[in-house]
C-alpha cells in the first residue's frame, strides 16, 4: 500500500511520538518524569503547535515575497 497523501514531518504525530520518547529517559534523569498520557498529550500540542507555525511562516513568506508564484 503507497501512501499517496504526503504532509510534513513536523505535522507527524508519530515523529514527535518518537522524539518524546526518546527524550523521555534524559527529561527523566533530569527530574522530569513523563508518563504514557503525558507524551501523547505533548506529541498532540507539538504537532499543533508546528501546523501553526508552519502555516503563519507561509503566510509570511507570502506576504512579503518580492516575486509572484507561477509556473
């Protein structure tokens, strides 16, 4: 099965799944422990957050382009 649909991997929950859980261990040596709830809730405000800024970094780049899009 090919995935046709493509998106960045910023607005991928499951690389942020990933990189939560790998830095899970440093954050606990650190003191900061972080369950199972704790990192799906973090990896769901990481990926908001991302396809927030992602989209306001568009419309920047859109609004102060000095050449129109065209192909």
């Amino acid at each position: 099965d090919i995935m046709l649909d493509m998106k960045p991997w910023y607005q991928s929950k499951t690389v942020w799944g990933a990189l939560i859980a790998m830095a899970a261990p440093l954050l606990r040596g650190a003191g900061l422990d972080l369950g199972g709830s704790d990192q799906a809730a973090l990896a769901d405000a990481l990926v908001t957050l991302a396809g927030t800024f992602g989209g306001l970094l568009a419309l920047y780049g859109r609004l102060t382009a000095t050449k129109g899009v065209g192909g």
